[in-house]
C-alpha cells in the first residue's frame, strides 16, 4: 500500500502544480478558458483572485510533497495536507461545479485511505 499512496499523493501534488500554473500563469489563455470555462473577459475581470487561488493551490503541493519526502515519518502530515484537499474539494463542487469532486476531493480521499491502510 505504501508504493501506491505515493503514486497517488504525488499525482495529487502534481494535479496541483498543474492548478497553479493554470490558475496563476495561464488564466487568461486559451488554455486556462478552456481549462475554467470562462470568457476572455471574465478571466481579466478575476485574475488576480485566480493567481492567489493558485499560490494557495502551489502551498497544498508543497506539503504533500513535504510529507512524500519524509517517508513513513511523514504520514501525518499528507493525511494533512490530503485533507485540506478533500475539503477545498467538497467547497469547491458545492460552490462551482460538481467534477470538481472527481477532480480533486476524490484522488486526495483515495490517498488518506490508502495512507492509512499502509
């Protein structure tokens, strides 16, 4: 189980480097509309609320992989930060849509089980 809660959790990390870059770099392209379903002007009118979004995005990649670092040892800190994740997860399909779900709270719930199972 410890080999694939790390596959999981970096994948979860990785997801959320992916978030930051869309969200603090790429808001305002082709690829962040298509990525958030929004229009050009939409995305100018909200993109310094995107970026910090993103940074708090790039701060849940960071301890999880914080936590992937440590080994066993840091255990407690990805069933942490997985966590965080689930709830923005939940927060997020409540508030914006309902594959946010499936996107992030899903995987990060997947990993704090298999984190516990190992």
């Amino acid at each position: 189980m410890a080999i694939a809660s790390t596959i999981v959790i970096a994948a979860v990390a990785l997801l959320h480097l992916y978030f930051l870059v869309l969200e603090m770099f790429l808001w305002d392209k082709p690829a962040g509309l298509r990525a958030f379903r929004q229009t050009l002007e939409a995305a100018r009118a909200s993109k310094t609320l995107a970026a910090n979004q993103g940074l708090y995005n790039g701060f849940l990649a960071a301890g999880l992989i914080w936590g992937l670092s440590l080994g066993a040892a840091g255990d407690a800190i990805k069933i942490f930060f997985l966590g965080c994740v689930v709830v923005a997860g939940v927060y997020g399909a409540a508030t914006v849509g309902r594959r946010i779900l499936f996107i992030q709270a899903l995987p990060a719930a997947i990993g704090m089980l298999l984190v516990t199972m190992s």
